[in-house]
C-alpha cells in the first residue's frame, strides 16, 4: 500500500513570502516543518496552492489534508471590520481557496488538520466568527510576543477528545505566534481545548471523520516533542484506515 497522499495548503505568492532569488521573485511556499511531520508519520505530502480553479479534484486524490497557517482572514467573510487598524491585508485567492476546501472537508470524509489560521478558515467557513484582534480582549496577551518570533503556553485538551488522544496527554506546551482568535464557535463545531485564559485553542467536528483545528503551531516543534507529532501520525493514521 502507497504511503498516504497529505495536501498542504501553501502561502500565497509574495504576498506572503518574501523569497526573492536571481531567477524568480515570486513563490507559493510551505513551510519545511509541515512537511517534515508529515514524512515522519509515514505520509507524503503534496502542495495545494491557494487560487485552483479546479480545487474540488483535490478531493478525489488525497488522503489527508493539512490546512496551515498564515495571514488573517478577510473580516468580510465574518462580518468583520475591514478597517480594523490590526486587520491585515486581504489575500482573496487563499480565502477563497480554503473556505470552500474547509466547508467540503467538514461535510466530508477526508481526515484533516488544521493550524491556527487554519482553524480560524474552518471556523469562518461554518458560520462562526473571530477576534480581530485578541490583545484587546484580554489583560495578559501569551499568545503573542511584542516584536518577532514564537510565543509559548500551555493549552489545556478535554479529554477522551481526538487532540487529547492524539497528543496522549492533556496539556500541551505550544509554539504560538495569532493575533486573531474564535469569537462565537460556528454549529457543528465542538471547542476541546483552551488556554489559561479562556481562549479557545482547538476545535472538533464530531463524527467518524478525523478532523481537529488547533489553534498553536504543533509543526514548530514537533521534531522533539511527541504530543506534537501525534497530530500528524494521528492524521497520517486515520489517512491511512481510510485508504485502505
């Protein structure tokens, strides 16, 4: 049997990566972790750029996705304020792209995860809403530091969840690095872990298809932490049951 397909949404264009060299200027990218983890589960993973007419043929191809994280999504999708001083630009084409694979996904039966602003994608795509901008509803942000670079923290996961079995414990240390955050949680979502402060940190659609959001970045430092890495054998596993 061929090792699971995985898809891994990928960046936009320079719009998001700036990876200039003396013969292109513009570059869909993936950060190499995500698919580090997902080689290391067993899988082979496979970039789904943002703006594919035909993304629907994903579908009949892959075994698993993975829907990574990257910019803010555009407050319209969410009855947002657009001009938030904090909202960031808009990249139309990956919100297009993965509002409608995250809808297909939830309703499907292709296992899928998905990573802060993956999360936050599946969350808008359901009919639910986001935080602009977290830091102004709570006291002590931890989700993010002041200039670049990772922030840590705990998320607490309920347990018997699939991120509480996934990780095999239920607290996990995370890389986390959002400015923006889920407001009211849409239908068909169950909320299954959270940090100290109340945030919400990841989401379940119940059902028989594996498909978890977390809010933190489980790719940062999965290379060296296993509670990390099983969401990805986790997803590579429930990829495989279905393939076969």
């Amino acid at each position: 049997m061929a090792a699971p397909l995985i898809g891994i949404t990928s960046a936009d264009r320079a719009e998001e990566v700036v990876t200039v060299t003396p013969w292109y200027d513009e570059n869909y990218a993936v950060p190499a972790p995500y698919v580090d983890a997902v080689r290391r589960a067993g899988g082979t993973p496979l970039l789904l750029p943002p703006g594919e007419a035909n993304w629907d043929r994903w579908l009949e191809i892959l075994d698993g996705v993975i829907v990574t994280g990257g910019v803010d999504v555009a407050a319209e999708h969410y009855e947002g304020d657009s001009d938030h001083p904090h909202q960031q630009a808009p990249r139309h084409a990956r919100d297009e792209t993965e509002l409608a694979l995250a809808k297909a996904l939830a309703a499907g039966s292709i296992p899928a995860l998905f990573v802060c602003r993956g999360m936050q994608v599946l969350n808008v795509a359901m009919g639910g809403s986001l935080h602009q901008h977290l830091a102004e509803h709570i006291d002590d942000n931890i989700h993010k530091l002041e200039g670049d670079g990772w922030a840590y923290h705990e998320a607490h996961l309920k347990p018997g969840s699939r991120v509480g079995e996934a990780s095999g414990t239920d607290v996990v240390h995370g890389a986390t690095g959002h400015h923006q955050s889920v407001n009211e949680i849409a239908p068909g979502l169950e909320p299954t872990a959270w940090a100290i402060d109340g945030v919400v940190e990841a989401l379940e659609v119940p059902g028989a298809t594996w498909l978890v959001a977390v809010q933190w970045h489980p790719e940062v430092t999965a290379d060296r932490d296993s509670a990390q890495q099983g969401l990805f054998d986790d997803l590579v596993t429930a990829a495989q049951r279905r393939q076969d």
